[in-house]
C-alpha cells in the first residue's frame, strides 16, 4: 500500500491566490501508523492527530508539466532540503486540481496518495435529509457541565451539524473520569472545556466555540451572560442548586433548556424539558414531586461533589465510598435522549426528517431505568412487555405548569 496523505480542502484552496501562485509553503504532517498514514497541514489546527510530526513542503506549480518536471526533478535526491520529509506538488489546470507528493523514506523517495478532507459543505452530506445542517450550522448550543453526561452531549450535537458552542464546566479531567468521558488519558489534567471542545473540532473543524472555566454556583452572572443569547441550554451539571439557577436563565431570556440527570450509580434517571412559560420549569418538577419516590437521590460521582454534600466531619473514607459511579453505557441512553430533543426544538419548525419527533416528545418530562433496583426494584423484567414499566425503555410523564410555581407561576 502506498502512504496516503489527507489534506484540509479548505487550506488547499488558499494557496491558490494570487498572492500564494508559484509559491513554496512550509507546513506540517503527522505520521501514524508506522508511516503510512499522514495528515499534513499549512496551518495547525487546535487539535491535531497523535503521531511523529515531520515538515511538509506545499508547492504550487503553473501548469501540470512544470509539476511534473518539478515532481520527477525530486524523485531521485533528497526531496526539497535536509529537513523536509514531505513534499506536496499542485496546480490547477482545466479548473480541475492535479496533485503529486512525494515521500522521503530511508530507501528513497516514494510517491504517496493524496486525499482530501472536504469543506464544509461536504461534512454533513449524509446528514442532509435528516436535519436541515445549514440551519444547525448557524445554532449556539451552551452545555453547562462536561463530565460523562455532559461530554457525549457535546460530541453528538457536533456530528449532528451543530456549529456553535458555549461549553462552561470549572473542573478538570481526572482519571477516575476516564472510563466514562469521551477524552481520554493524553487529555488529564486539561480542564474539560479545553478537552470537550478539541473533541468537537475533531467532528466538525469548522465549530465556534467559546469556552468558560468557572463553578456556576460561584460566578453567577458570568453564566448568565454567557448563556443569554444561546439557542438552547443544555444542563448536565451534577448537583440542584445549578440546575435551579440555569432554570431562572431559561425563564428570564424565554430559552428552552434541557436538563438530564442519572441517579445512585446510574440505575436510571430522568429528563425534563422546560419550554418557558408553555410547560412546566424546573421548580414545577419539584412541587409536583412527579418523580419516582427516592427518585431525587443524586448520583454522587466526584470527590468534590460528594465533599459538598456530606457533613464537614464526614471522614475521608466516608467521603470516598459515598462516590458511586455508573457505567458509560448506563450514562450514554440520558445523553442520547437530551440530543435527541435538543436536534428536535432546534430543527423545529424547519421541514426536516426528524419532524415526526415533535408529535412523539409532546412530554417535557422522560423516566429512564437502567436496572431493577434502588426506585425501579418493583418494574416488570424487561422480557416481552410492552404495556408495563419495565427496565431499558423511556417513560413520557404528564407534567402540567404548576400556576403557583413560585419561579414561573403566575
């Protein structure tokens, strides 16, 4: 096989210019796969691909037979100088790009493929049908917590076509969170805004993304102002205070927001959509007190977090065994469902394919159950029922607004 060479679409195009014609541009490639694979670069993009970095060389030739001249002139001595592993030849001719590179290698030169990465317009092909990706092109999605519901979240809403993101989240990545975060080990120690958002740009290069490393409960009005002109909210923050204060920033600025969360060990959880002021909020939830009976016990996932609500005497040992965490997998269903109504409030109204769902999410508010315990011990074994409540499906509740609600009511 011969080494294959990606290329951005995009930066290829700009060496085109005028200003760039017969030029020579140095750049960078990184080599995977004992050197079979290489993404090469004129610029560096945020996060880039692991692997032994090289020098590249871009080349820009008039016409196909002086790139061919210039190509068959490097074939046989070292490619451009003593530094350069990778030269990459091009031209335009016809309107159609032609394009050649070689590989300097301990053997000799080779002669690699060259594929493109393509723009924008291209990344979401498969998509279209489906959503309307221009229209989430243009969508500012803030997510407020970036751990294991979080993270995923994020991710999914970029592979959807999402475009812009507000990511607020003060922790770091730790490896006790590796198992269920999508970062993994060459991430810990980055703050998880900085690691969520290279995640993102990984599916979509092209993302606006602002970032916030701040605990919303201490720097309130930074989040408000961070949120105020977001799309939509999405909260996977871990403990009710937040969840509260993210529910009165729905409310002032009339943004939907979509809050989930897992419950002790992850044997389920829950989802509640607030559409301000045509549903019920946040506090509506609790006054109704809809949720299953012991259904408010919160998944304590973080030595901090556990810290926080334990009593100050509470021993180290105490404070480490009240940390029970869920599996990914368990996490991963509440994740989905949250993207799932966030793709439909954000394509509504637009003639997409996902249209239909507006008709099945007339609930605001969704019980999951992942295993027959804890709140869910008396549910029917899932086996062949499907007229009873039983484990690995979503349960739509009726949840009115409460007119006395003391944050939305009247």
């Amino acid at each position: 096989m011969s080494p294959v060479i990606f290329l951005q679409e995009d930066q290829i195009r700009t060496l085109f210019t005028s200003s760039n014609k017969d030029a020579v541009t140095k750049g960078s490639a990184f080599a995977m796969d004992e050197n079979t694979i290489f993404h090469a670069y004129t610029i560096l993009p945020l996060k880039v691909n692991l692997g032994g970095q090289v020098l590249a060389t871009f080349i820009v030739y008039p016409s196909i037979e002086t790139m061919n001249e210039g190509f068959l002139s490097q074939t046989s001595i070292q490619v451009v100088n003593e530094a350069d592993k990778i030269v990459i030849f091009l031209c335009i001719q016809d309107n159609v790009l032609r394009h050649r590179a070689l590989l300097e290698t301990e053997n000799g030169n080779v002669e690699c493929l060259i594929k493109f990465i393509p723009a924008r317009s291209e990344l979401y092909s498969r998509s279209k049908g489906l959503l309307e990706t221009s229209l989430l092109a243009e969508k500012t999605v803030g997510i407020v917590g970036l751990g294991s519901g979080g993270s995923p979240l994020a991710v999914e809403l970029a592979k959807a076509g999402v475009g812009q993101f507000t990511l607020i989240d003060f922790d770091r990545l730790e490896l006790s969170n590796i198992s269920r975060h999508v970062c993994g080990i060459n991430d810990l120690g980055r703050y998880k805004t900085y690691a969520v958002r290279d995640s993102i740009l990984q599916k979509n290069p092209y993302a606006k993304i602002s970032t916030l490393e701040i605990d919303v409960n201490k720097a309130r009005q930074l989040c408000e102002d961070a949120l105020a002109k977001v799309d939509i909210i999405m909260c996977a923050s871990d403990n009710d205070r937040s969840r509260f204060f993210l529910n009165e920033i729905s409310l002032k600025y009339k943004i939907t927001a979509v809050f989930g969360r897992a419950i002790t060990r992850a044997v389920g959880g829950d989802v509640l959509r607030v559409r301000p002021y045509n549903g019920p909020c946040y506090s509506c939830l609790y006054s109704q007190n809809i949720r299953p009976e012991g259904g408010d016990d919160e998944e304590i996932s973080q030595l901090d977090q556990a810290k926080e609500l334990l009593p100050d005497y509470t021993s180290e040992a105490d404070v480490k065994s009240a940390v029970q965490v869920g599996l990914s997998s368990d996490i991963t269903p509440i994740s989905n469902f949250m993207v799932k109504l966030a793709l439909v409030e954000l394509s509504r109204g637009a003639n997409s394919g996902i249209k239909s769902l507006e008709e099945d999410f007339i609930s605001d508010f969704y019980i999951w159950a992942n295993r027959r315990e804890n709140v869910y011990e008396n549910w029917s074994k899932l086996e062949f029922n499907f007229n009873k409540p039983s484990i690995l499906r979503w349960y739509g509740a009726k949840v009115e607004r409460d007119p006395k609600c003391m944050v939305c009511g009247q």
